[in-house]
C-alpha cells in the first residue's frame, strides 16, 4: 500500500545490518552539534542518531537534497528510505524490529536523546518532533501488547553474554568494564548476576566510575591505573564515548608481562569485547598472542535462546505497526498541512485588517464599541468563508495530495487559473 505524503520525509542510514564497524566508522559525524547546525542550513528539521550499531539521519526535505547534502559531507552508500517509506522504517526502528537484537529497548531511549539533542539546537521542527514523538509512543505500545522485549537482550547484556560462552562461565572472573554511560550500565546489570570475584569500573570522570561501581559491589578505577586492572582481569568490556581508542597496543603488550601463569609462565589470555563505536580498542591489540578481541560485528553469533520467542511477537508488532503507519500517515499530513494553512490565513488576516480599518474610516464619531463590533463581525466572517476551504486542504493532506492543496491556495490568495490544470 502507498503511503502519499503531503510534505516530504527522509531517512538515509547505515546500521549492522549491511556494514561492520569499521564501515560505520568512516561515515560517523564526531562533532554532532556541528552536523546539525550544518544541516540545519539545508532542511526544516532534522535529527540525528548514532548508536554503536546504526547511523540515521533523519530530514524534513527530499530524498534528492538530502543526497546532495551527504555528497558535500564526503558520505556516501548510505540506504535511502522516502516518504510513507520513512515513516514505515521509522516505525520498525522505534519498535526494534531493526535493531540487532529484536525488541531491546534502548533505541527508545536514545531516539528520545537525538530529538532532544535536535530541540537544543533548534534544527527540529514541528513535523520532526512529531515523527520522533508518535514513533517512540508507538514503539512504546509495540513492546507493551507483544511481549517482544520480554527477555531480550540490549548491546551491552549480549556482550557479556558473548564472554559467558567464550570462556565457559563469568562466575570467579575478574571483569573490567570501561565506560558510565548507558551501555556500561547495562554491562554492569547484567555483570551483577554472574557471582564474578570482581568487577571494576573505569571511566574518564573518576565520580561516575565511584557511582556505578557502588551499585553492583565493584571497585572504581582511575583511567591512570587502567592497565594495571588490565593485568588483573580476565575480560575488559569497552563501551566508552571516547572520539578516538583508549586501548592501545604498546601499553597492552607492557601490561601482558604481568599477566603469566605461576607454574609455566604462560601468558594468561585476556578477552576484550569492544562495543564501542567509535571503537575504543586499537585494531591490532586482536593481533597480540594471548589477547581475544571481540567487537559489535561478533555478537551478531550469540546465541539466544529467546529467538523464536521474540520472532513471533515480530510477527505480532508487524500487523499492529502496519495499522499504526495509517495513523501516523494522517497526523503526518494534517500536520505538514499547517504550513500552508499558516499562508492562507495569514492572507486573509491581512485583508480583513485593511478592510476593517478602511470600513471604520468611513464612519464618523466612531466609538469603542462600534469598532470592536467591526472588528468582531470582520473576523468571523473571515473565519466562516475560510472554514470550507480549509476542511478541503487537510483533507487534501490526509490524502497527501499536495499538488491540489497548493493549487487551490495560490486560486485563492494570487488569483491563479484552475481550470486548465488535470490531475491525475
């Protein structure tokens, strides 16, 4: 079924499903705020998200603007999706079904953070703030009917899953856990059940690696002792903000001389599961014998033993999903309609305002009473001539019928010929 809309909607994105980390990297915007006041300069609204596994611009414009633009940025091979199209993926986003594992709920989370990232910025505008807001409410409900994310994992709680199954059980390990944000709190929760030895959390600022740490019984670390914990863990899982990697492979190899067996002097091996993105590992530390380095591009080989579950509240979420683009193609248009409004009313305010005043000129001895008598009578009139015509445009936009809706206001405001015009 086509979805016509009134206004154009664009989305172009890369995500794990056609690209690895690498390939994600080489496209990622580093300095977020300069992007959107960039783009802003381009479209009407625009959002930005980045996750550790997608990239997703989202814009109030063409689909053939918005390739211009990614041009001038140096991007390129990013996936287009137009229109109802957009609102379509837009859906399947908030709701999970295009996340890497199906159902989590931390895309949510982090729409609401690029909106609000956009707001700030004032780069979002009505029509955007609408999608992001219907598109996490739905996805909300999505997950509330179906179940989907009844046992599902996010990123963070799949990664310590992937350590599990490497090394045969976490339970007397030694684990370190880089990075305070989002993700390295839902390492830490999912690291808590797992009866470690010990847990150590490090982070740039010393105070939220002191919060997180008190939470699950672990210890905080200091970014300077950093490789002296790496000497004692077992598994390091990285997921920090950082723009560039906070492993690296010479102090990796001075802290691996410390790390041997008592009998042998066999080097104990280290895991490394790195889901940050940018990453925070240098690539080459996977080549250092005696070090296991993991990335985003493996967790897609965790087993789950809540897959079939989740595949068939898919199936549920995709026919609720499939109603709800009907809803959100009407608010879409209805909404995208207003602008338009906007120019025909403002029109006709300005005419009613000269007329009014050219009317009261007329009489003499005009008092108060009389004027705001003119002036009521003018605006009703203006409003009861208008409310056919306006019932006409948002029916047009609900049918995203645009062509129509914009020639039947130039008729009305710039006297422009109908008759010779067909439409399909």
């Amino acid at each position: 079924m086509t979805h016509a809309l009134f206004s154009p909607f664009t989305i172009a994105g890369i995500s794990h499903h056609s690209a690895s980390v690498a390939d994600m990297e080489s496209v990622r915007f580093p300095d977020e705020e300069a992007f959107l006041i960039r783009a802003g300069e381009w479209f009407k609204g625009v959002i930005l998200l980045q996750t550790c596994n997608r990239i997703e611009i989202m814009v109030h414009g063409s689909a053939d603007l918005l390739g211009t633009f990614l041009e001038s940025e140096g991007r390129a091979g990013w996936q287009m999706w137009e229109d109802g199209d957009a609102l379509s993926h837009l859906l399947d986003l908030a709701a999970g079904l295009d996340s890497m594992v199906i159902g989590e709920d931390q895309i949510l989370g982090q729409l609401r953070k690029s909106l609000s990232q956009s707001e700030s910025m004032s780069v979002a505008d009505p029509l955007i703030t609408l999608c992001i807001n219907k598109a996490i409410h739905a996805g909300s409900e999505a997950r509330r009917m179906s179940g989907i994310n009844r046992g599902a994992v996010s990123i963070g709680s799949a990664a310590v899953l992937l350590a599990d199954e490497l090394l045969g059980s976490l339970a007397g390990r030694h684990i370190l856990v880089l990075g305070t944000g989002e993700m390295g709190v839902l390492v830490t929760q999912a690291l808590a059940a797992k009866q470690l030895s010990a847990i150590y959390v490090a982070n740039r600022t010393f105070d939220r690696a002191q919060r997180l740490a008190e939470k699950v019984h672990g210890t905080a670390v200091l970014m300077g002792d950093l490789y002296r914990y790496l000497t004692m863990s077992d598994v390091i899982i990285c997921c920090t903000a950082a723009p560039h990697p906070v492993i690296k492979v010479d102090e990796v190899m001075e802290a691996l001389k410390g790390r041997s067996w008592p009998l042998d002097n066999s080097r104990r091996p280290l895991l490394i599961v790195d889901i940050a993105q940018p990453r925070d590992v240098e690539e080459d530390v996977g080549k250092i014998p005696g070090v296991c380095l993991y990335t985003i591009d493996d967790l897609r080989k965790v087993n789950d033993d809540t897959a079939q579950f989740r595949k068939e509240a898919a199936e549920k979420v995709r026919e609720f999903l499939d109603q709800e683009l009907v809803q959100f193609t009407r608010l879409f248009n209805r909404k995208a309609a207003d602008e338009l409004l906007a120019t025909l009313h403002s029109w006709a305010e300005q005419i009613r305002i000269r007329e009014r005043d050219r009317a009261l000129s007329r009489l003499s001895g005009c008092d108060d009473r009389l004027r705001d008598v003119t002036d009521d009578l003018t605006r009703v009139l203006t409003r009861k001539l208008l409310t056919d015509v306006t019932l006409t445009i948002r029916t047009c936009a609900e049918r995203g019928e645009m062509k129509i809706a914009e020639d039947l206001v130039g008729a009305i405001t710039r006297g422009e010929m109908l008759c010779s015009r067909t439409y399909d």
